[in-house]
C-alpha cells in the first residue's frame, strides 16, 4: 500500500491503491522483475510528463471519492 498511500506497509489492500503483490504480478505477466517493472513504471512517467506536465500538476479529482 505505501506504493500509493504512503501508509508505509507495501502488502496492505486499502480502497484503490497499489500493493506490492499487484506490481509482481504485473511484472510476472510482463516476465519482468518487481525492480524492473517499478523502473520501467518510472521511466515512463518521467517520459509522458515532458509532454503533459499540466497532467501530473494538477489535483484530480474524478468524482469518485
């Protein structure tokens, strides 16, 4: 969960956030490892954000709270 939250307990489910068993089995999917997945998953971002930076600047909100 401290993937998304920041509660710090990488395995906890609350709500819609990430766990760390999600990005392995991300990563399973794609034969990659969790290191790499979470590398690619970085790179990408900081790849997307020099295109949409007012994307990632901006507090969503998507109604869904």
């Amino acid at each position: 969960m401290c993937l998304t939250c920041g509660c710090g307990d990488a395995h906890k489910p609350m709500g819609r956030n990430v766990t760390y068993e999600d990005i392995r089995d991300i990563a399973v999917e794609n034969e990659k490892t969790v290191d790499e997945t979470l590398s690619i998953l970085a790179t990408t971002a900081s790849a997307d954000r020099s295109d949409h930076q007012q994307e990632y600047d901006r507090p969503w909100d998507t109604g869904k709270r």
